[in-house]
C-alpha cells in the first residue's frame, strides 16, 4: 500500500496512533494498579484478623494462665503475712531487759558498783531489784538522785539499811522502769 498523504497527515496519524496507544497502555497500568491496591487491602484485613483472634486467644491464655499463678501467689502473700504479723505482735509484746539495764547503768556514777541484779515483767514495765556496793554515802545519794530524776523510772525505794553507813555500803533498791 501507497500511502499518499501528507506528511503532516501523515504525523497527526502517527500521533493519534500514538495517543491512543498510551491510553490504552494507562488504562491497562491503572486497572492493575486498582486490583494490585485491592488485593493488598484484602491481604491486610485478612492478616488484621487473624491478629486480632490470635491476641484475643493469647490474652485469654495469659488470663487463665496468670489467674492460677496469682491465685497461688496470693496464698502464698497471705500466709507470709500471717506469719509477719505474729512475728511482729510477739516482739511488740515482749520487754527487752537489755535496755532497762542501759539505762540504770547510765544513771550510776563512779564508785557504785552492782552484784546482783534482779529483773521481772510487770504490766507498767519492768521491775528491778539490785543489791550492790558503793564506797561512799554521796555516791548513793547522788545514785538514788539520778534515779528519781529519770522520767521513766518510778517508785525508787532503798533499805533503810542502806544509808547507816558513811563509808562501804551494801545497799539494796528496788523501783520499776516504765515502758
């Protein structure tokens, strides 16, 4: 065939050829990028779900799971802290005689020496009995000052006999340390 046009006829076939080329070569390029975006989007929501199920399964699992292990670890709290508890209410209640005695100890001055020292409960505190030997009247009185003056310490009694000699006295006292 003898094509007899123009050249410029024969360019605006060419270009029309050409335009209708690209439409076609678009329109096929964007049908599968649609269905390339569609099927993406269904894969997305397939997978989503399958997410969501295997988290809901997995919470449910560590629900029943965590269930039992904080139901035995709070039996075992439970029975720590009764054991706490009496443990705590038996040192509340007991008396520490350790302290009462550093205490009296701190009050005696020098030259008041101690030999028997007599300790028992009673419900105000503890009550003490001492026999011991001090080298001068002034010692004991300056002993049995500190004594009365000690604001947890109350009912400081001496034996008469306790205060007939000026010098080497054998004395015995009894009072009773508050708590």
């Amino acid at each position: 065939m003898i094509n007899l046009l123009p050249p410029k006829e024969k360019k605006n076939l060419l270009d029309k050829k050409i335009e209708k080329l690209i439409t076609i070569i678009g329109s096929i390029t964007l049908f599968f990028l649609i269905f390339y975006l569609f099927l993406l989007l269904s894969i997305n929501m397939y997978v989503e779900t399958i997410l969501e199920s295997e988290l809901i399964s997995l919470e449910q699992l560590q629900k029943d799971h965590l269930s039992s292990d904080s139901y035995q670890l709070q039996e075992s709290i439970d029975k720590y802290n009764k054991k706490f508890s009496q443990a705590r209410m038996s040192y509340e209640n007991q008396t520490f005689f350790t302290n009462g005695i550093e205490q009296i100890t701190s009050l005696k001055p020098g030259g008041v020496f101690f030999r028997n020292i007599s300790l028992k409960k009673s419900d105000a505190g503890i009550f003490f009995s001492i026999s011991g030997f001090s080298r001068t009247r002034a010692n004991l009185i300056n002993f049995r000052d500190n004594l009365e003056e000690a604001e947890k310490i109350s009912d400081v009694n001496f034996s008469p006999l306790s205060w007939v000699r000026p010098n080497d006295i054998d004395f015995q006292l009894a009072f009773e340390l508050k708590r």
